[in-house]
C-alpha cells in the first residue's frame, strides 16, 4: 500500500522550503499531494517560484487570497479539511508561520492526522507578531 503526503504550501517563503523536502521524497518513491492555498496568489508571488524551484503544479488550489487573519485562516480549515477527508493521507506536511500554515495543521489535527511542520526562522518570542503566534500554536 503506498503511502500519501500532502503538502500545504501558501505564501514565498512556504515554497523555499518545501522545494527540497518534496524532491527527496519523490525521490525515494513517496506518493505525494500539493495543496496551494492561495494565500499568495499572482505570479510574482506564486507561480514563479513554482517554475524557478522545479516544483510540480499543486493538486489542488484552494484560492483563499488575502485578507483579515480570521477569514484567511477560516477558508484555510475549511479547504483543507475536505481534501483530507477525501484523500486520508498518512502524513502532512506544513511549512513556515503563516495563516496557511496554522488553518492547515489544524484542520489535520482536528481530524487525527499527523503533522510535521518544516520551520527554518528564529523564534522572536515577541507575541505581537502573527507569524510568532502562528509558530507557537503550530
């Protein structure tokens, strides 16, 4: 039985560091899912990374796109919770201290499916910093 890892990818700095990560387990055979949330959503912000760091096309977008934290962390959950329940992977992945970072290791934790979270920043410990919070609660 082959095993699936989904990825939750939404802004830059996600992309960065989920490049290497998807590569080697493809490598080593693993059968994988790209969810993009749209978090960051035109070209510039997105799609070249997508190009430039030999990403393959996410399975999925969910075109969450901008605004208040609430609503963008909302849409997440939701988008994410249907694409686990429908695809039960064994795994997934999250990367970085963004909304879609929090909305998707929640709605995987909410339904028992196990998190690994890929962090390369610092800790600020400076709780006025969403991205702090979102790191933490992650």
């Amino acid at each position: 039985m082959q095993v699936l890892v989904t990825h939750v990818l939404g802004a830059r700095p996600n992309f960065m560091k989920a490049a290497p990560v998807i590569r080697a387990l493809g490598e080593a055979g693993v059968d994988q899912m790209l969810i993009h949330t749209g978090q960051h959503y035109d070209a510039r912000m997105s799609d070249v990374f997508f190009a430039d760091l030999g990403l393959p096309q996410p399975n999925v977008n969910l075109h969450v796109g901008s605004g208040a934290h609430g609503k963008q962390t909302a849409a997440v959950i939701a988008g994410v919770e249907r694409e686990l329940m429908a695809r039960c992977p064994a795994l997934l992945v999250v990367y970085g201290d963004v909304n879609s970072t929090l909305g998707a290791a929640l709605a995987a934790a909410k339904l028992h499916v196990p998190v690994a979270h890929v962090e390369a920043g610092l800790r600020s410990f400076d709780n006025t910093m969403p991205e702090e919070i979102s790191q933490c609660l992650v």
